[in-house]
C-alpha cells in the first residue's frame, strides 16, 4: 500500500507514524506540522524526519504564512504547492491518513 500522511501538529507524533506499515509512505507537513522541517532541538533534527523510508513534503503556503522561506527547509523535505499535492493524491499514493 502506498499511503500519504498530512501531518498538521506540532506535537511529538513519531510512535504514530511508526505503528502505520505501507509499502511506501510519504509525509505532507502542513500547518503547524511544518515546524518539522524548519525547526532544530538542540541542533537536532525533528524526529519526524528519521521515519524509514519516508518522502517529506512541506505545503509551500503554510511555511510562509509562518514567515518561512523554502531556503531554511531541511534538505529531506521537498516543498510543494496545492496543486503537488492534488498530483501527489491522484498519481502517487493510493491512500491518505490524516495526524
């Protein structure tokens, strides 16, 4: 199964996205959630970001509307806009799961 994760908290959510088993997954951060690409902890990563075998999207209109520019995402994470999304649902995953 190839499953799309919107994932728009902040909170520490990495024993949920653990328990999820597909084939292969992919993480869109949007709202809050996008702090996972943008913000370090003690000059760590989010642990989001160590999920195995995932893809990392951060929503382009959501990082700026947070005064983020595309330049301070972390290298894993891939921004994209609405309509890469809507292609991203339509072509590359078969099922989409909301955190």
């Amino acid at each position: 199964m190839k499953l799309l994760v919107f994932l728009s908290d902040w909170r520490r959510t990495e024993d949920t996205l653990e328990r999820l088993k597909a084939d292969t997954m992919g993480i869109v951060l949007v709202g809050n959630g996008i702090y996972h690409a943008v913000v370090k902890e003690g000059k760590k990563d989010s642990p989001v970001l160590a999920t195995k075998g995932a893809k990392f999207y951060a929503l382009s209109d959501d990082l700026d509307c947070r005064g983020y520019a595309a330049d301070k995402v972390n290298s894993k994470v891939k921004v994209v806009s609405y309509g890469d999304i809507v292609d991203l649902i339509m072509k590359d995953y078969e099922k989409t799961a909301w955190l």
